[in-house]
C-alpha cells in the first residue's frame, strides 16, 4: 500500500457484538482480519480492504461494517480526493491505472430522466395475471422475400431467428475473466429461463457444449477458442468489435488467470497474458465486416444469426447503418457503462457515450434509412431494473443485454478489483479455493429469480400501458416522456418532455 | 428419512455451521449474548484437509447405530423415523458411545458429564437444522434420500 494514500475504506467492528468465530479471517483472501491472541480478539487491517463485503455478508452477529474513511484533504472540488489519490498512485508505480466493472461517476443516467406512460379512462389498462402477456421476442433479420416454389407454395425466406422467451439475455463474460462455476451458472440459468448467455471471447469449456442451444458464442479479436465445433455449438455467433467499458482498447487477461482449463479452453499456452488486439487485424472496413460474417455463416450452413456488437461511440447511428447493410443479424451495443474484468481507468471513465443517447440514434437512423427490419437491435451497458428494459425497448431495442445485474444477482458487490483475480465471491477468479465459493446451484437459482422478477416486472408496467406484447411496445416512444432534458437531449432520444401531450 | 449430508465440494470452511449449530442449542435468542467469550461446543466440526478440503461431519443417522447398541444406560435410543437421539437425564458419561462412533460424531458435552450429539435441532428453537439454514454455499443440505 502506498505511504501516500490513506484506505478509502475503514473496517468497523462493533466489540460487543464480534464473538470471534473468525469466519471474517477465512472467507477474506485480502487477508484483512486476523485473531489477535495477545489481545485475544479479532483486529482487521483496513488498507487492504477491497470493500467487497464477503466479510460482512457472512458475519453471523451483524458485528462488521465497511465505512467510508472520513479522512480528507483539504477539501477541493477540483482536487477531489481519489483525483489526488490517483496522481499519488501514479506516482509510485509508473502505470497504466486499472480498473474494473462499469464506469463509476456521476454522469448523467437518462433512463433516470425518462418516465414511462399509463393508460388511464379513455383506453384500458390490462391485469397481466388475468389476461396473456406476451414477452416473447425473436432476433434475427425479420426482413424477407416472398419466393414460391414450383406448385405455388410460399417458401420459407426467413433469416435464422433467436427466440427468447423475454426480452433479456447474459452478455458476454468470458471463461477466464469469470470462474467455471460463474459461466456454468449462466448457462444453467438461460436454459431454463429460455434466453441466452454469451461465452464472451474466451472460447466455450467443454463441460458447458450441452448448453449450445442456449449459448451465443463470440468471436472476438484474439479468436480465443474458435473452431468449428465451437461455432457449430453456439445457437449465435457474436463478432465483437468493441466493448462499452472500453471502446478502441483490446483485452489483456494476465497470465495467472490462464489456468490449464482456461489454457485448454483458450486454445493458448498456460500462464501466457493473452492479449486480444485492439482492432480485428482482418477488418478495417464494412466489407471486411461482411467478409468475417459470412465466413461464419458459411461455416456454419447460414442455420445461425449473426450478431455483432460495438461500443456506443460517437459515429454509432453511422456504424450501425453499415452494419445493418453488412449481412449481420443482430447489433449490440454496449453502454460507456458497461462493465468489464478490467480496463484502463482513463478509458472506462471517459470513452464512449451514454447507451440511450446511442440505441435512440441508431434506432432512429435506421428507420430513416428503410433498413431497420434488417437487423435486431440489443442494447447493454448498464441496464440495471426492468424499467431500464422497458424503456430500452420503448426507445427501440428487441433486447438487453445484462451483466452487470447478473453478477451482482450471483453475489458480487461491485467492489471493481476484479482486475486482481482474488474475487471472495468466486466470480470473478480462477482461484480454486476462491471459485468454489460460488455453488452453481445457488448462483443458478438467483439468476433464473432476478430475470423472472423482471419479467413479471415488465408485464406490469406493459399492461399498465395497456400493451399486452412486447412487440407493440418496440420504438413506441410515445410511451415516453423526459424530466429535466433539454432540447438536444429530448431530440436525440426522439421524445418529448413530461407535461406536452399528443 | 430427511438427514443432514455434507457435499464437501462446496464446503469452504468457513465453519459458521459450527457457531450456527452452538447458537442454536445454546437456548438464546441473542447470538452475541449467546457465544461470546465463550468456548463453543458445536454437534457438528468442520474438518479442514491440507489440500484445501474442508468436511463439515455430524451425526449420520446410522440405519444400525454402534452407538445406540453399545448404551449401557439406554440414554441413546432411534425415533420411529429413524433419527438417533440422546436422553440426557439417563446418560451416565461413560462415553463408550463416543469412542465407538466411526464419525466422531458424538462428544461430551460442554460439562463433561453426558454426551451430546446432533439431534436435527428438533430439540431446540429452530425448527429446521439451523447449520444447514446458514450454510453461504448450500454444501450441508437437509435432505431425504431414502
């Protein structure tokens, strides 16, 4: 720990209530709590407290709390403390400042500033307990061609479709950057919620080939994994481009974290960093795009939708349009608050645009451009309640992506140092003793819970809108109303301000 | 019979299960009133192997009990469900029991003068086996498997 820097997180323990069991001292691979026998009590070292409450969690009196330290320097709104702190750190290590999971600070969260609509006297709302609610979606290009065949039947023209049964899928994390037991729970929980989870660009462990009806499979720029059976087994193929954490950056998964099943898994040697390029070498264009999406395609007999995923950047709505136009299925785009196992904290903090300002722009242009069907449109990067999924898809998103939410559903606490690799939930490690923290059971069960609340979530807030199908609900903007936008922001998400009606 | 079973493969060691267990025969409604500063005296021990192998071990419910047989006072006796139980009031503290049990699952108890083993918290507060309740991992389940 640097001299420099005082913790920015103090361990409190009431006395009275500590009976010394020292499960704090086992469960906490930080080593912060130790037995003192001399002073015949539990002491805890606060500078190495990542704050991620495994420790609190599992206290069985309650006798352990993680506060805010209340050191300050001499208070400066320009000179915050953590600005300082991260000068200081700096300072001493000559590095690149890493971070993890989604951008932290306080920019703006349009979905805060976007009210939903309800249906009032004049046109019903509906009891999506008495009466069908449909949240079924289907991905893919919707798109076709009337073509008979030679009696005169219609042929079936339709591009290869996802079906899922909500419109929420995992997005991608990938084996090396989560634990075993993390990606097994995510398969088990999309199979039996009937969506998807995404292998990320670390390539699908044997063990987990049975969940390939339920499983999209990334080919990122390091093509970690990728072979025929890889792609033949993944109901989707998922080109990554970028990611929302870190737009234009690559990844770089160190070395400690390649055990030999992720080695095995990776296809790469083991305790070698494995780093993904920053761009896909082969792909400088549109049509390069195209190239890579129907290789994929031909190698897997067109039975599989294409996916592929940016970063909301600037020149997304462009992007996209060359997307949609490039043989792709399916776009997802990923939120500057997107999370991620690790990135440079100048970049996570500071790269990219907010996700609503880009699904609107994108769904927008789109539609302009009369090419809207030709693709599915999937949305992450911090979507954090079915009422982001709602208005997500009001905005004119098929479906979510969530992450972020899924792992805090497994037990993490945001505590953003998955970078270091001693995750105590057992999430976000390749430690044995620490993987085995998380029993795909329990993560399993949680997950299919949180995803079901949602969902029962959303067909309240439709039928109270008096939408009984998630299909009617699409790009319907009018079921939206902003607080506290201004013109440029109103215009971008392309609805108007609460109070204004039809 | 619904008996408790251990899946060592989640254990972490943790060994709340123990403090969990203690608690709950101790009689209180208060944890920290309950166990602090003292020597707790769990029914169930957390084995911890060398290799990063934990083992939370407790009564098995024997089919055929070598402890029940090998009573002399007649203190330990099988339910009609098959759970074994200990009257304490007819135990005279040989602890033959303790030593025949292949589990280790039997002890004296904290005064030493009887023995004391796992009994399903059926005798106390809890209503269901409070270890089994408190296990962060799910690797000591309560279960029925025949």
């Amino acid at each position: 720990m640097d001299m420099f820097i005082y913790p920015e997180y103090e361990v409190v323990r009431n006395p009275d209530l500590c009976i010394g069991c020292r499960v704090c001292e086992r469960q906490c691979a930080n080593e912060v709590h130790h037995y003192d026998f001399d002073l015949k009590k539990m002491v805890a070292d606060s500078t190495k407290c990542v704050n991620c409450h495994r420790c609190v969690c599992l206290c069985p009196t309650h006798a352990l709390k993680i506060v805010k330290s209340q050191d300050t320097y001499k208070t400066n709104a320009n000179w915050e403390n953590q600005t300082i702190n991260e000068v200081y750190r700096q300072a001493a290590t000559g590095g690149v400042l890493l971070s993890s999971m989604g951008n932290p600070k306080p920019f703006p969260i349009y979905w805060d500033k976007i009210l939903l609509n309800a249906s009032q006297v004049t046109n019903p709302p509906i009891d999506p307990l008495r009466e069908p609610m449909e949240t079924t979606v289907y991905l893919g290009r919707q798109k076709c061609e009337v073509v008979r065949d030679g009696s005169g039947k219609l042929k079936n023209t339709l591009a290869p479709q996802l079906k899922l049964n909500m419109p929420i899928m995992f997005s991608a994390m990938s084996y090396g950057s989560i634990s075993y037991n993390a990606h097994e729970a995510l398969a088990r929980a999309a199979t039996e919620l009937g969506t998807y989870y995404n292998t990320g660009e670390g390539g699908l462990h044997k063990d987990f080939y049975q969940y390939g009806p339920n499983t999209i499979v990334q080919v990122a720029s390091g093509r970690f994994g990728v072979f025929k059976d890889y792609l033949d087994t993944g109901a989707a193929i998922e080109i990554k481009m970028g990611q929302g954490a870190k737009p234009g950056i690559g990844g770089h998964l160190p070395g400690k974290k390649i055990s030999a099943d992720v080695s095995a898994t990776r296809m790469i040697p083991q305790g070698v960093d494995a780093i993904s390029p920053a761009p896909h070498h082969d792909i400088y264009s549109i049509e390069d795009l195209r190239q890579l999406i129907y290789s994929l395609k031909e190698s897997t007999a067109y039975k599989k939708p294409v996916i592929v995923k940016v970063a909301a950047v600037h020149n997304v709505a462009a992007i996209a349009s060359g997307i949609a136009r490039s043989g792709a299925d399916i776009i997802a785009i990923d939120g500057f608050r997107g999370g991620t196992g690790a990135a440079p904290t100048r970049i996570r903090d500071n790269v990219g645009i907010p996700i609503e300002l880009a699904l609107a722009s994108v769904d927008s242009r789109l539609r302009e451009e009369g090419i809207r069907d030709n693709v599915s449109i999937v949305v992450g990067g911090s979507i954090r309640s079915s009422a982001d999924v709602v208005k997500a898809i009001a905005l004119g998103a098929d479906a979510c992506y969530i992450a972020t939410a899924a792992v805090l559903a497994m037990g993490c606490h945001l505590c953003r140092t998955c970078n270091v690799g001693k995750c105590n939930w057992g999430i976000a490690t390749q430690v044995p003793e620490l993987v085995k923290r998380l029993n795909p059971d329990v993560a399993a069960e949680r997950l299919v819970n949180l995803v079901t609340a949602w969902n029962h979530e959303i067909q309240e807030i439709m039928g109270g809108m008096g939408i009984n199908s998630i299909e009617a609900l699409r790009g319907n903007r009018l079921m939206l109303r902003g607080v506290g936008l201004n013109e440029t922001e109103l215009k971008i998400l392309g609805i108007r301000h609460a109070g204004e009606s039809l | 019979m619904k008996r408790i079973y251990v899946n060592e493969q989640w254990c972490l060691g943790c060994h709340l299960c123990e403090y969990e267990c203690a608690f709950a025969n101790s009689g209180m409604t208060d944890m920290a009133k309950a166990l602090k500063g003292k020597e707790i005296h769990p029914n169930i021990r957390v084995e911890d192997g060398t290799d990063g192998i934990h083992f939370a071990v407790n009564c098995r419910h024997c089919s055929d009990p070598i402890c029940v047989r090998s009573c002399i006072a007649g203190a330990l006796s099988r339910t009609e469900d098959g759970m074994v139980q200990i009257d304490k009031s007819k135990c005279v503290g040989c602890f033959t029991c303790v030593l025949v049990c292949p589990y280790g699952a039997i002890m004296p108890d904290a005064d030493g003068h009887a023995a004391q083993k796992c009994e399903l918290c059926t005798r106390n507060l809890c209503g269901e086996p409070n270890c089994v309740k408190h296990c962060p991992n799910r690797a000591i389940v309560y279960e029925d498997r025949g």
